[in-house]
C-alpha cells in the first residue's frame, strides 16, 4: 500500500564554490597548471592578466545601469511567472536574493585579477620552468622493428609483441596467445620475438628475469661461460641465495662466485626502466622552506601560475538593454559566476596551503633547523586543529605536493608519521626507527645478515621498545629483503 511519510534528514552538503576549492586543493603543481589552461579555454569570462596593464574602472553611471537593467530583469520575471503561491514566492525571493549575492557590479567593474603569486622581483632572472624530455618505449622500439625491413606478417607479429611489453621491460603475453590471435604459427613468433629481445634495450621482451639475464650475458663480447652456466643451470639456488650448493655442483671456490656475483649485479634486471615517458613521475617542488635570518620564509615555485582575471569585452552584453536577450545574459552570469569561483579558489588554495606549511613548520621546527634524524611524530590531526580546518582539508593539502628544504625534496606527507616512546619517555617519529632499522642493516656482516628478531633486540638496547613483527613491518615497508635473501659471500 503507497504511503506517505516526512522524515527530517541532516546532510552536509558542499557547495559548487567548496568542490571547486577541494578538486584544485589536491592538484600538484604541474596539474594545477595543467588545470587552468583547460578553464581558461573553457570559459570566455576568463582571460590572462597583463601585468603591466593598468586596470580599467567602471564610472558610477555604468554601476547604475547595471543595477537599473537587473531590477528590471527581475521585474520582467515576475510578471511572466503571474501571480504564484507562498512557495513561489519564496522561490522568487532566493533567486534574487542569489542575484544580488553575485555582486555583478563588483565583478564588472574590477577586472577580477586576484595575485596568487608571490610579488615578483624585477631585479632577478626569469625563470622558465624547462620541458621535461621524454622517451616513449614502443616508439623506440618500433622505430628499430620498421629499420628491419621485415615482411608485412612479420612486422605485424613485431608491432603485436612490442604492444605487449610492459614497463619493466617484459613481454606480458604468451606466445600461444600471440599466435591465435594473429593466426600464425607459435614458432613464427619465438622467430620474431628472438629479433626484438636483441634490440635497444638488450633483453627488451624477455618473459623472465633467468631469459632476460641469459639474453644480456650472450650478448656480451667476449661470453662469459661460467656466469652463464650459473645462470641457465642454477638460477633456482643462486635466486634464494644458495651459494653453497652452487660452488659445490659447479667445483669452484666462493672467491670465483663472488666475482660470478659481481658480473650479474652489472646487468639490467629491468630493461625498460629509463624508456617509458617520464614527464608524469618528475618531482617539481610546489614550494621551497628557505633559511632567512633566525627563522624560515616559505617561497612558493608558482611562477608559471597565471594570473587571471574577468573578461571585461563581455561587460556590454549585460549592459545591452535591447539587443542582448535573456538566455545570453544568463549565459553570461553563469559564465560570470564560474570565472569568479575559479579566481577566488585559486586564491583560497595558495593561502591554505601556505597556513599548513606554516604550522608544519613551527611543528617540525627542529627537522628543519638540525635535519630529517630530528622529524618527530605527527597526525594530519595536529595541523588541521591548529589551524581550524578541517582534516579532509589539510590530507588534500600534503598528498602528491612536494617540498624543497635544505636536507632535500620531500613530500609534505613525508612530515606526518606514528610515534613510539623510548624507555626514557621521549616521543619519536617511527621514520627515525625505520632509519635505525635500515642502519643496523647496511653495516651487518652480509655473510651472516641479522634476522628481525636480533635487529629487534639491538634496538632495545639503545631505548626503542619494539617487537619482531614490528621490525618486520618496518622492514617490509623500505622494501629491505629478509636476512636469507641478503646473504652474501
């Protein structure tokens, strides 16, 4: 049976002006430029400023043909809606109210720019951001398969098996597979595939890491026999570290495999690392923390932020009484209303992430003033109630944003760690205790590398209370090997 029910319901809901603020919040700097040029083309309300141009100002009698022209576009609107109900009426009364909340005269009469970048000192170079210089690894290759001068089933074989080669450099496809879908036979694709693993990169294509150091090692002039034998016949015990079965199946001395070990740790286990394009993964600082006389100043590397500011050609459209018809000037507002969004969240976004900085900072004074052993432990919590924002805010503000200091470039997220107490009560950041970890691990006798639950015990001894699994968490997370793995000769 349909029913009716009204149920009160309380929802956070954000307006279009905080999404806008959010989604520019967690740009980085490359995208945030990126960003801007896409509105600039998008809205015509929008245009480059020119420093050097002077900015223009609207005369009182152009304020108060505005004003008359919106009381009579609001006028108009009430006499086609006719005579409404209460609902209507309140419904009138918030469009207008959002109307005069736009301040159209304000926007019309400035030119809208709003600095977002620090004042500019004519005094020092102009810095020009460089082009980061790509290389695509299927155009290389490619561009080496079309030199071949293969048939055309070939060629059409090359470019399947180039296609399927990841980033790192191996071939994700099976050969069957390959095959099939080309209708050829399997033995045609090893063929080509055979080709293709001798280009540049040696080994490109390999479908594993035994092939692709096989490929590497037969490639070299003159070939090295017993490095080679190692790695075709004992791959198994020399990947899990097994020396000792190794120089007892082979008849040599551990003096002979370590140099075997020493010629294998010269070649490329990834050989399409330094091929693919590499514009996306280079680190731009979006600011720098700079010394200056007993403290620190915070420059922001947004020079190549534009500035923007309201196209004023598109002021006579609203001010043409009679040519201009009503779904123009509503365009036009629209239009109006986004430019003016997007100008003042520009702003909000360099002011927020200068207010984090800041306190990040005062924070973590002691990082910056004596260096990165000094971090201590901090939430996303401690800077968002500080400053009043919430933590949603500030995560947005760290994630993906990059630093420059004197102790070198780090990720503002970087500054945000867990803590553990020392036996002596003092509250230490675990990226101390990972660099603790990775310590006692460097300078271990790599013949007889410590497990977890010794490194464990060392850090006891110097005051940090930790478990063998948090040891192993630790370790896990810099990506270090357990000890069976580290052993060497």
């Amino acid at each position: 049976m349909l029913s009716i029910h009204q149920r009160l319901v309380q929802k956070q809901i954000q307006s279009p002006q905080q999404v806008l603020l959010s989604s520019l919040l967690q740009l980085p700097l490359l995208k945030f430029e990126q960003r801007l040029k896409m509105e600039l083309e998008a809205n015509p309300m929008l245009e480059l400023s020119d420093e050097m141009e002077q900015e223009q100002e609207i005369d009182e009698n152009q304020e108060q043909e505005i004003e008359a022209e919106k009381a009579e576009d609001d006028d108009a609107e009430s006499e086609d809606s006719g005579e409404t109900d209460s609902g209507d009426a309140v419904e009138d009364i918030d469009k207008h109210e959002d109307i005069d909340d736009t301040d159209w005269e304000t926007i019309l009469g400035d030119d809208g720019t709003i600095d977002t970048r620090a004042p500019k000192d004519n005094s020092a170079e102009v810095y020009e951001r460089p082009n980061v210089a790509t290389t695509n690894l299927y155009e290389h290759l490619l561009e080496q398969l079309h030199l071949l001068k293969l048939d055309l089933d070939d060629t059409q074989i090359g470019e399947y098996i180039i296609w399927n080669i990841n980033e790192m450099g191996y071939l994700a496809c099976e050969l069957s597979v390959i095959a099939h879908n080309l209708d050829v036979s399997e033995e045609d694709v090893e063929r080509v595939l055979k080709l293709i693993q001798h280009f540049d990169p040696v080994s490109i294509g390999a479908r594993n890491l035994q092939e692709c150091l096989l490929i590497q090692l037969e490639d070299q002039e003159p070939q090295d026999k017993l490095t080679i034998e190692v790695i075709r016949d004992h791959f198994e015990d020399f990947s899990n570290k097994r020396y000792e079965r190794i120089t007892k199946k082979m008849d040599m001395d551990s003096e002979d495999l370590r140099g075997i070990i020493e010629t294998i740790r010269h070649l490329n286990p990834k050989p399409g690392e330094g091929y693919v394009a590499f514009a996306d993964s280079v680190i731009v600082p979006d600011l720098a923390i700079v010394r200056k006389d007993d403290g620190f100043e915070i420059v922001m590397n947004d020079w190549n932020i534009p500035n923007l500011r309201i196209n004023s050609s598109y002021k006579s459209l609203l001010l043409d009484k009679k040519s201009t018809s009503r779904e123009t000037k509503d365009f036009v507002r629209k239009r109006l209303e986004s430019a003016r969004w997007m100008i003042n969240s520009i702003h909000q976004r360099r002011m927020t992430i200068l207010k984090v900085v800041e306190t990040l900072i005062d924070k973590q004074y002691e990082f910056f003033d004596k260096g990165k052993e000094y971090i201590k432990p901090m939430i996303l919590k401690d800077i968002a109630d500080e400053i009043h924002m919430d933590i949603s805010t500030v995560s947005r503000v760290t994630n993906g944003k990059y630093v420059q200091t004197e102790w070198g470039v780090f990720e503002l997220k970087y500054f945000f760690s867990e803590g553990i107490k020392t036996d002596s009560g003092e509250d230490v950041s675990n990226r101390r205790v990972k660099q603790l970890i990775k310590d006692i691990i460097d300078e271990e006798d790599k013949k007889k590398p410590l497990n977890d639950q010794k490194i464990a015990e060392m850090l006891n001894k110097q005051g940090y209370t930790l478990a063998r699994r948090t040891v192993a968490k630790y370790r896990e997370q810099m990506n270090i090997p357990v000890s069976r793995l580290r052993k060497g000769l």
